[in-house]
C-alpha cells in the first residue's frame, strides 16, 4: 500500500509539474516577441581588430557582426536591424572608398535603416548623397531639414514596419551641427529642437499611425553632464512620452544593458547605446500580447 500510495502521489504531482510547464508554454507561446539589434558608431570599422589591439583584441568586424545577426534572425524572424549614425570615418577604407564600401556592407546584412551622424557630413553633403544608391535601406532623420539640399526626398522623418501584426515606429534625430561640422559640409540643412520634434513624431507615431512600439534612432548623445544646455537622450526620456525604446550614438557610451528612464507622464523608457567601431551589437526583445507591450530585456552582445 505504501509503495501504491507513492506512485500514485508521484503520478500526481507529475501531472502538476506537467501541466504548469504547458501553462508556461502558452503563455510564451502566445506573446509576439519582437527582437531590436543595433549599433552605433561603427566609424567605418570594417575588419576586427588585431590580436595586439589591448582589451579590443579580436573583437569587431562586419563578417562576425553578420554571422550573428543572421544566427539571431534564425531565431526570431520579427527582427529589425538599425543603426544610430555615424557609419563614416575612422578607417582608410572610408578614406578611400568615400563611404561606399560601409553601405554596401549594411545593405548585404540587411539593415532596416539608419539615422545620420555628424561624421556622416565628412565629406560633404554631396559625398553623403553620392553614395545614398549603394545603401538599400532607409534613413530616417526628423529634425535636420533638408529641403534646399541634395538631400530633400532622400531622408525620411520615420519608417513604420509590421511584424507578426506588430506596428512598429522609428524616428530620427540628429545633433546640432553648427560648431561640430562644418557649414559649407552639411550647406543648407536646418537643425530643429529635438525634444520639440521628438513630441511631434512620438504623438504621430502612436495616434495616427496606430504603432505599437516606438523607437527613437538618436544621434544626440547619451548625457553630458556637465553641459546643461546640450539635450541627450536622458533629457529626451525625461521630457516626451509616447518613446519606449531610444537607440543612441555619439559619445561612444558603452552599456551593458539598457538604461531605464522615466518620462513626462511616468512610463519606464528604455535608452541604449553600445559603445563603438562595431565591438558591440545591442539586442532588446519586446514581448507583447493582443498588441500590448508587457515585458522586454535586453543586452549587449561582444562581436
């Protein structure tokens, strides 16, 4: 009898444990994940650095950046690829090659789009439109106009894609450039308040566009501190609503994993940034049921 009574309280619990694992699986199972890689500041990079390159030894490179996002997209097919600016300048091979090599490179890893940074100007705003055909992705960019430049009709304010009934928004913004390039390289592009924009683009995205996830590709900096004046992406979090996810660039901040920020109304926004010269690819998952946005992580992933 005791025998008989432990295989059927053993049978029993089994069944339990069994039936909370399926619980579980449903549960996943019915929630959409959406994956974001992105980088930053990659600064022409195109090789890894040698075995001699101190605490960068090894790391980098686009074939290695590739072979992870490939691995990535295997997993989960709802994955968008994005970059925060500055693509150009860093290696002889922009020297060189103008800046063609780096969007032919992004367009064979399928990039989704991209955001302009400062040192995309670095040849001019005639050398960044030059090599616009060789990119086959999009740029979004909301507060540099560029109407009276090469430019107009090239940049779009934001990109919406759909994944698995998922709606997602993507908006550009870009750092001041009047004392960081110069005038006759970036002509007649006119640079407007971010935060400004930021409120415009966020409310359009949500209440026009019906999008279910909204992302910032930011060219503005992570935070300075000492420059009160200067907006970042922390003062971007703090002051708008609507963002959940900002994807920085410019002061090469490395972070392991996204910074959480509370913004104008008490809602958590997410700001990542990953470093530079494409050691780093971030990675965040959104998860989401009936549309609605419930969990996310992410993290930074060494190449």
């Amino acid at each position: 009898m005791k025998r008989r009574n432990f295989i059927q309280k053993t049978a029993a619990s089994t069944a339990l444990l069994s039936l909370g694992s399926f619980g579980l699986s449903c549960t996943q199972s019915t929630a959409t994940k959406i994956t974001i890689l992105h980088t930053n500041d990659v600064h022409s990079h195109i090789e890894p650095f040698g075995p001699n390159n101190g605490q960068n030894a090894n790391k980098g490179g686009v074939a290695r950046r590739a072979t992870l996002v490939e691995s990535i997209r295997n997993e989960n097919p709802n994955t968008l690829l994005l970059d925060a600016g500055d693509i150009f300048q860093g290696t002889p091979y922009f020297n060189f090659y103008g800046g063609e090599l780096e969007f032919k490179l992004m367009s064979m890893l399928n990039y989704d789009v991209a955001t302009i940074g400062n040192h995309d100007f670095d040849n001019g705003i005639d050398g960044l439109y030059a090599q616009l055909p060789h990119a086959k992705f999009d740029f979004v960019s909301a507060n540099y106009d560029f109407t009276n430049t090469l430019m107009d009709s090239h940049v779009k304010p934001y990109k919406t894609f759909i994944r698995e009934g998922i709606k997602i928004g993507v908006f550009g913004l870009g750092i001041e450039l009047e004392g960081l390039v110069n005038k006759d390289d970036y002509r007649e592009t006119v640079y407007q308040d971010p935060i400004e924009i930021a409120q415009d683009m966020s409310r359009i995205l949500k209440e026009n566009e019906h999008c279910d996830l909204i992302i910032c590709l930011s060219h503005l900096g992570y935070e300075y501190k000492n420059i009160n004046s200067k907006i970042s992406d922390i003062k971007l979090a703090k002051a708008t609503k609507d963002i959940d996810l900002i994807i920085g660039g410019h002061t090469h901040t490395f972070l392991d994993k996204p910074t959480e920020e509370t913004n104008a109304v008490g809602k958590t926004v997410l700001v990542n940034q990953v470093g530079c010269f494409g050691l780093y690819l971030g990675k965040i998952d959104f998860y989401f049921e009936s549309s609605t946005l419930k969990t996310s992580k992410g993290n930074t992933i060494s190449v």
